[in-house]
C-alpha cells in the first residue's frame, strides 16, 4: 500500500509541498488530518499525551512513532527510547529530527528485543484492526516487556457515530474501515479499531492484563495503563 502518510510527513518536514493529508472512513465525508500534528513539541501536546510521556519508565518503545514528536521528548529527557515505524519514509524523517535510535520494523515482526514501556499514541492501538488483532497484540506486547513493564495507550469509544444508526451485527462497532487521500492519491482500505473501556478491560483481564484508567479528555478520549497480573 502506498505511503501516503509518510510521503506527507516527509514533504512537510522538508517544506515542499502543502499539500493536504485527509483521512476517509465509512461513516461520512473525509475529514483532514493535519499534518502539522506529528510535529508538535510538548507544550503544544494534549494534557492526555502529556501524562502518558510522564508515565513512560525505563527503556522504552513509541509505537507508530509518526515524526518522532512523543520520542524526541522522551529523549530530551535523557530517557531511552525507540521510536518505531513501519514507514521508511517517516523514519528518515525521525532520524533527520535528531531521534538516535529508530527501528522502522512492523510490530508483529519485531523480536529479541525487550523493553520496560511500550507507547502508543494518537490511538495508535487502532493498528490492531480488530478485537482479534487486539488479543494478538496484548500476546506480543507480554514477549516484548521486561518483568513489571507496563502498556501504555490511548483510545475512544466511538458509540456517537452510530446515534441514527443500528450497531452492526457483524463485528465490532469499533472496527472501523479507512483510507488516506493525499495529493490526490489514495491507499487502499485498512481497518482501525477504537476500543470503549469496557471491551479494552474484557479482553485485557481475559488475556492476563490489569488496566488502570489514566485520564479522560473532554472528546471522550481516554488514556490508560496496563500491566501483567
């Protein structure tokens, strides 16, 4: 699939295009991404990521890790972080920035290495697609923590959506089509998952986890904490 993030990401960085990252998905019309979102620095980040970077411990690895913004704080911290990325193009990107180390590898993929935080923001545990691919997740994370590392993330409940809508019947409320558009290209449709907290906490205890709730935004966003039992 196309790079559309990434290629928007780098153009933006190096200040030759402006052109504009929108995101489509199944509810309604496309709505933008701002770009200038991966390149926030800390005072201009949310309360929410703001308290999930105060919680990062020890080694620690930002998970769809974009531009590196979340990372490069965490490293002026003289705390140790990877950032990784399955775009090439964004990692350029975050090494350009000044970000040591980044791993441009896929999750799922990524094996002999260990860590005592794992982060994912702007809802990056939406890269999980699914409920299933949330439990293949939560299975991942456990071979990539050190002993009483800890899972940090943050999602929302997107029941709104559906306010003139019957739930669907076949999966998930949550399980969300989408696609990027940008310069006029698109990529293919891929699923994005938003979990509400009583689903997250299900299947977080079912598959051996404790969750604690961090905090609650006013967009219903929320921020949460998991360890092993």
């Amino acid at each position: 699939m196309t790079d559309l993030p990434g290629i928007a990401i780098k153009n933006f960085h190096e200040k030759t295009s402006r052109g504009k990252l929108y995101v489509h998905d199944t509810f309604g019309p496309r709505v933008e991404m701002p770009i200038s979102i991966y390149f926030r620095n800390e005072k201009q980040m949310p309360t929410l990521e703001k308290k999930a970077l105060n919680l990062c411990q020890g080694k620690t690895l930002d998970i769809g890790a974009g531009a590196g913004s979340h990372a490069l704080v965490l490293q002026s911290r003289n705390q140790e972080v990877v950032g990784l990325e399955i775009s090439q193009t964004a990692c350029e990107v975050m090494k350009n920035r000044g970000l040591k180390n980044v791993l441009c590898e896929d999750i799922f993929k990524l094996d002999n290495e260990k860590f005592d935080t794992l982060l994912l923001l702007m809802n990056g545990i939406g890269l999980c697609g699914d409920l299933a691919g949330f439990r293949k997740f939560l299975k991942k994370a456990e071979t990539l923590l050190n002993e009483n590392g800890i899972l940090i993330f943050d999602s929302s409940d997107i029941n709104y959506m559906y306010e003139d809508e019957i739930f669907p019947t076949d999966h998930y409320y949550g399980e969300v089509f989408c696609l990027y558009e940008y310069q006029k290209q698109v990529t293919d449709w891929f699923k994005w998952l938003y979990l509400d907290r009583d689903t997250l906490e299900k299947i977080a205890s079912e598959e051996g986890w404790i969750s604690e709730l961090i905090y609650t935004d006013e967009n219903d966003q929320y921020l949460v904490k998991l360890s092993k039992k």
